[in-house]
C-alpha cells in the first residue's frame, strides 16, 4: 500500500507536505505513510480523492470498476456535494465470483 500511496501522489505531481495539506495530516505523517505506516480507512478515502486514484488501487486490490467509479465521483464533484441518484444493475453471476 505504501508504494501505491506514494506512486499516486507522484502521479498527480505533489510534494508529501501539498498531499498532506489535502487531506489534514502533517507532511511527516504522509512520509510515514509511504513508509509503511497504514493509514486509517478515512484517510485513505482522502489520498484517494486528493489524487484522483480509485481507493482499491491505492489498497492493491483489483479494481474492476475503477473507471466507473472515477465517473461517478466527478459526476458527484460536479453536484456541489449535493446527493446524486444513481441506478446500478447488477448480473447476479458477478455477485457470485
């Protein structure tokens, strides 16, 4: 997860301390972070959306929506932070995998 954090921010050209400015931490807690230090659920979802990254690739999990849900959250930013509706069908083979 460490490296993922630290690709992510290098990606989107931030120093440790901007990053930690976004998401209300200090610059030596983000270099704990890409150090190996596992930041809290919460704090990721912030890096996460500081960089634009999907959350599951800052995890290392697969991300097989990840396209999708980059949509969905600047569709969400371009609300205003006002609720957005959003239908989802779902194959209930997926499910099953």
């Amino acid at each position: 997860m460490a490296d993922n954090i630290l690709a992510a921010r290098r990606r989107v050209g931030l120093t440790q301390a901007e990053l930690g400015k976004r998401i209300g931490r200090s610059q030596k807690t983000v270099a704990g972070y890409e150090a190996g230090k596992e930041p809290p659920l919460a704090i990721l979802r912030l890096i996460a959306q500081a960089t634009g990254t999907p959350l599951c690739e800052l995890i290392g999990a697969a991300c097989p929506y990840a396209k999708q849900l980059q949509l969905l959250s600047k569709l969400a930013d371009a609300q205003g932070g006002k609720p957005l509706l959003i239908s989802v069908i779902v194959d209930p083979d997926e499910l099953a995998q």
